[in-house]
C-alpha cells in the first residue's frame, strides 16, 4: 500500500540478476571453448612439427636409399615405387597436419569463422 513500485523494482531486480548469472555463464562457455581450441591448435601444431622434423626426414632418407638400390639394381622397380609413394604419402600427411592446424590458429583470431555457413 505504501510503496506500489516495490514489487516492480524486485522483479526488475531480480532479472537483473538472471541476466548476470546467463552471462556468466556464457562467459565460461566461450572460455572452455577458446581453452579446447588452443588445446587443438597446440596439439595440431605439435604434430605437424614431429612430421616435418622426423617422419619426412626419414621418407626422404628411405628414398634416397631405396633410388641408390634401385639404380645398384638391389630393388626392383615396384620396390622403389612403393618407397617413393610412401615419401609422398608423408609429404601429404605433413602438408594436411599443417594446414590443420593453421585453420585451428586462425579461428582462434576469428571465433566465428567456424560458425559461418
């Protein structure tokens, strides 16, 4: 009776705090996601990184020694073949691992470029 904006004000006071506690909220969901992200770039980047400081060193040292085999004529022809395809085959895993994990990195730039249609 004495104070008719009262229950108005606790209402508007009390949706008031469901918008902070809704935007807390997303605030942590946009963190765990950005944290998952980073995660997955690292982890990307890291094994794009071991293939092309390991693996592709070795296909190509294979390759040598498979060519040098083949022309000593050690190895036949499908013998060298298959080593060469090998080599390419990790050629095409480093490049795929790269590139990954460059998309990764940059849609952490642009969050909402995984979003788009």
């Amino acid at each position: 009776i004495f104070d008719r904006g009262r229950a108005d004000r606790e209402r508007a006071r009390a949706q008031a705090d469901v918008a902070r506690a809704d935007l807390a909220i997303a605030e942590r969901e946009v963190e765990a996601r950005r944290a998952a992200a980073l995660a997955e770039a690292t982890r990307l980047e890291d094994a794009a990184r071991r293939y092309r400081d390991d693996v592709l060193p070795q296909a190509r040292r294979l390759s040598r020694i498979a060519t040098a085999s083949f022309a000593e004529g050690e190895i036949d022809l499908v013998g060298l073949l298959e080593t060469l395809d090998a080599q390419a085959e990790a050629v095409e895993d480093a490049t795929e691992l790269t590139y990954r994990a460059r998309i990764a990195r940059l849609e952490l730039l642009n969050p909402t470029a995984g979003e788009l249609p």
